[in-house]
C-alpha cells in the first residue's frame, strides 16, 4: 500500500519539529519555490540550508525517482534538519557537512542547484559559483536569492552618522568592508556569474521591511542579536561600544518619533539561471 495511505502525523510531537521556515528566509525563500522547473528523476543541490529549508520542501516537490543533495557547515542545524527529514520519512535526501567553496560531488552530476540567501555567507563567492558550475550538468538549472548592499540602511546611515561625529574614519572603513564581504554589490555578483558562463534566464527584484516600535526592541530581537550585532559591534573598540550605540538608539528613536516606526528595508533579488 502507498505510504501516505497508512501515514499520519503525530500533532503531540509535530510542534517540536513544525518551523517549516524561519521568518528570516521566508520572503527569500517563497520567490525561489516560484522559479524552480519541478521534474522527475532529477539530481538536486540545497546550498546553505540550514535547519532544513527549502531542502526538505523541494525534496518533497520533487518527490519519490529525485535525490537532493543538501550542503551546510553548520553542524547543529543539520542535526536538527536531520529530526524533521526523519519525523516527516522524506527519504530522497543526503545531507552533507561542508562548504559551497569545496562541493565533494562529482562533475556535471546534478541537475538542479538552489541556495535560499545561502551564498551571502560563504567566505569565498567566486570559488563557490566555479563549484556550483562545475557540478551542474550543461542545461542545469540554478536559483539563488541574495540580500542587496542597500539592506538595513536605515540602521547603517545612523551608524555611520554617529561614526562621523567621532571622526572614527577607520571604523567607518571597516563598516564597508563588513557590508561589501556580505552584501555585494548586485553589479559585482553578477559578473561573477556571468564568469562561470550561466545563462540569466530571470532577475527579479523584491524587498521586505522589519519595523519595530523603538531601537530597544530592534537591537533586543533575537534575529539582530543572532545574526548582526557581533558583527556590528566588532567594528568599534570596546570602550567606546556603548557610547556609540546609546547614540545611534537615540538616532533611531529620533526618527520612530518622526515617521512612527523604525523601519529596516531589505531589498533582495531572485536569479534564475542555465548552465550552457
């Protein structure tokens, strides 16, 4: 008998595993789904997958003749993609510990390539999009989304603002480098695809917006704190940490007073490419 005619979930035990999507990746993640040519008996690549999206849903889309590969360095995440591949018996998946940069996958052997914001993380983009080339068989498909250098502007015209007004001109020199490492520049990854020889077949440009009612509730939300503050705070020395961001909540809550919210704009792109 089919499986899915004697399976049930357990709703007792699904609420431990039920985050399908983090908040974060969601809006990334959703324009991706939109782009991706869903076919039989294809050989698929999750890059940077973290907890398990969007690799066990387009495992699942692609269903039962379909293998995907997913590629993540972050060990405590697979582990608990692991749980969820598992709890919902996806059994086309292979999950492998390592980076976009060094791919132990063999030579055009994958059909498909994905990565929800996962190559705005790698440390090398140009060494990671020669591997995506060089696995991905000719005619191969790949969809990647990335956050823009323009993300959360609001925030870093403040603190660059409040950088001035100390002359720290190194720091604000070490402010660029951090965006540009992260968030480059859409003409700068677009060169670098085009390098690898990919064909764009669609560019589509979306954004999103985190509002917060005052900058205590920004900097406080645990999504700032996990992936932003360590980085924001290392770029100025420790003695003057608190000085410099009592003066940039102080900026912050200036303009939520003027406009009625802090707002964070997130501008991201959505590229559909072809290997020839």
């Amino acid at each position: 008998m089919k499986k899915y005619l004697t399976s049930t979930i357990d709703f007792t035990e699904v609420v431990d595993l039920y985050d399908e999507v983090p908040l974060w990746s969601a809006p990334f993640g959703l324009k991706l789904l939109e782009y991706v040519n869903y076919r039989q008996n294809i050989i698929a690549l999750d890059i940077g997958f973290g907890n398990g999206f969007p690799l066990t849903e387009i495992a699942m889309r692609l269903g039962e003749g379909s293998v995907v590969y997913g590629i993540d360095p972050w060990v405590e995440a697979t582990e608990r993609a692991k749980k969820k591949i598992a709890f919902y018996g996806i059994d086309n998946i292979k999950i492998i510990e390592g980076v976009a940069e060094s791919i132990p996958l063999n030579d055009q052997s994958i059909d498909l390539i994905v990565s929800n914001n996962g190559l705005n993380n790698v440390n090398n983009l140009e060494k990671s999009l020669e591997e995506c080339a060089r696995v991905l068989k000719p005619g191969g498909q790949m969809v990647i989304t990335v956050n823009l250098d323009k993300s959360m502007f609001e925030f870093y015209n403040q603190f660059e603002a409040v950088l001035l007004e100390m002359k720290m001109h190194l720091e604000i020199d070490d402010m660029h480098r951090h965006i540009y490492h992260k968030r480059k520049p859409l003409d700068v990854i677009m060169k670098l695809i085009d390098k690898q020889g990919f064909i764009i077949n669609d560019l589509e440009h979306d954004q999103f917006n985190y509002r917060f009612a005052h900058a205590g509730a920004l900097f406080n939300h645990y999504f700032i704190r996990l992936a932003f503050m360590e980085s924001w705070t290392s770029i100025v020395p420790k003695d003057k940490l608190e000085f410099i961001f009592d003066r940039i909540e102080t900026r912050l809550n200036e303009q939520a007073k003027a406009h009625g919210v802090i707002k964070l704009s997130i501008p991201f792109v959505v590229i559909n490419l072809t290997k020839q």
